[in-house]
C-alpha cells in the first residue's frame, strides 16, 4: 500500500471509515482521531483531505446518498411498461428494507441531521430530486413524488416491524397509488 499524500484510495478509505463508523456510533461520535484510527491513516491526513468535520460528513452522506440512488438506477432501468416501473418500485422497497441494517441507520442518521442543520437538508433535498427524476422516468411528476415518499416510509416500516409486511401488500400499495383509481 502507498503511504503518504501518494496513496491514491487514502481519501476513500477515509469516507467509507466515516461511514462504518457512523452506522457503529453514530454521527456524535465522528472526530477525526476515530476516524483516522478507523481508516488506517496518519491524523494528519484528515486536515489534508477535509476541512473540517462538517466537510468529512457531507462527503460521506453524499456518497451515502449516490449509493442509494444506484440502488433506484438498478431497479427502475430496467422497467420499460408501467407494469414493470410498479414491479420495479416494489422490488426497491424490499431491496432497500432487506438490505444492510448499516444502510438503515445511516439514512436515519443523515435525516436526524437534516432536520437540525441547512446544508444537510440541502444534501437530502438533493438525493430526493435524483430519486424523483428517476421515478419520472415512469410516472408523472405528482405521482413520482408521492411515490419516493412511499418508497421511504415502506422501506423503514419494513425494516423496523417486527412482522414486516408481504410483497403482495408492497405490490398494491404501489399499484394504487399508480394505477389513477
């Protein structure tokens, strides 16, 4: 491995220990010694890549954030008649509830942010538009929107119930509020 300001990952390395220690202790415990410790880099390196927390923390959601959205190019790029955007979206929500629990708490940590702090609204505000872009890509601008809205609280209801609800109750959820009726 390269030492020095010559190893090329060394910033990524950095974002992705932020974020495995985000989902461990959660976004109070971020400091940079942590995080350097956590990523295997001299202290040092965190004041060179990141100005300060708040940078560290914005870089990591942000790659939180396109991570998710990969997750929606994965599901609704393959869909080409509205019957398989509604399958498509079904599928998001289990993949997403039935994913990392990692994945759970992040999000939930990203949002306990935005709601306290601008620039962390802004970072979700935007995540929300390429989620919705990508969803208009199937529905109308309303329905897209009500539809990432769904998607979000689908995907937390099944992650934190202890009797998650079925595929075929996600599938009519999506199909009402798609179907026009």
């Amino acid at each position: 491995m390269a030492t020095g300001h010559a190893d090329p990952r060394r910033r990524e390395r950095i974002i992705a220990a932020t974020l495995d220690h985000i989902a461990d202790e959660g976004v109070a415990g971020v400091s940079h010694r942590k995080i350097a410790v956590r990523a295997g880099v001299p202290l040092g390196s965190m004041t060179y890549h990141f100005t300060g927390i708040d940078e560290l923390l914005r870089e990591a959601f942000t790659r939180f954030a396109d991570d998710i959205v990969a997750v929606f190019e994965q599901h609704l790029g393959r869909a080409g008649t509205p019957d398989e955007a509604r399958e498509a979206v079904t599928g998001l929500v289990h993949a997403l509830s039935e994913g990392p629990r990692r994945d759970l708490v992040l999000a939930h940590e990203l949002y306990t942010l935005a709601a306290r702090r601008p620039e962390y609204r802004r970072l979700t505000h935007a995540w929300m538009v390429r989620s919705r872009l990508l969803l208009e890509q199937h529905f109308d601008t309303d329905t897209a929107r009500q539809l990432d809205a769904l998607i979000e609280g689908l995907t937390l209801h099944r992650s934190l119930d202890t009797e998650p609800q079925s595929r075929e109750l996600t599938r009519l959820a999506v199909h009402r509020m798609t179907s026009g009726t």
